[in-house]
C-alpha cells in the first residue's frame, strides 16, 4: 500500500518550516476535508497524510499556511503577508505508489514539485 508525505523547507532562513499547519481535501462532489495537521520541528509531518486503504485514487488539494506560518515567525513583510495559503492541487494515480511532495517556501515565492 501506499503512502503520501510532504516536508517545507524556509528558503528565507535555511531551516525546515515548523508549526505550519496543512490541510488536504480530496476533490469530488464533497470537496471533503481529508486530513489537518502541522509541521513537527524537521519540517514534516509526524505520519503520512494519506497511507495504505486511506490513500485512494482521485484529485487532491493541498494548502499549506505560509501567512501564519510568517507571521509567528515575525518575518518582516511590509503591511501583509504576500502569500496566505499555497494551494497544490494534485492527481494520485495508484494507490500502491509513494507520493512526496516537497514545498519550498519564501515569504514572496515558493516552488513544489513531485519528490520521491
């Protein structure tokens, strides 16, 4: 069975982000809120977000708290945070594969991509 994990990097300090709070829905007639959870100290989640009979074929969205995250870090952003909540909308075709998902985030940018 497989599994589906995340980890954020702060690009503006060099360090894991954590304490930023994650939400996954599975896309589909419901919109449903699959699973919430924040970051441990490595930057990761303590378990997978999806694993074994939980992960199943579908469309999926990810969002990830950067402007709170920011804010408790008390990064200097002008008036507002730039970015609020990045938002990755994905597909997970088999549901016996891995999934990473990395996030690397600034206060003003960021950058995701399909790990392994």
């Amino acid at each position: 069975m497989g599994k589906l994990t995340t980890h954020i990097l702060d690009l503006s300090c060099g360090k894991p982000a954590a304490n930023v709070k994650i939400e996954l829905k599975r896309l589909g007639e419901d919109g449903d809120l699959v699973k919430e959870t924040f970051t441990n100290d490595d930057g990761r989640v303590d378990a997978p977000l999806l694993a074994g009979k939980e992960l199943v074929s579908g469309e999926y969205v990810m969002e990830f708290h950067a402007g709170d995250y920011f804010a408790s870090q008390k990064v200097s952003m002008a008036d507002q945070p730039f970015l609020t909540i990045v938002t990755v909308r994905f597909q997970l075709a088999d549901p016996d594969a891995d999934y990473h998902i990395p996030l690397l985030l600034s206060p003003f940018g960021y950058q995701v991509y399909k790990g392994s």
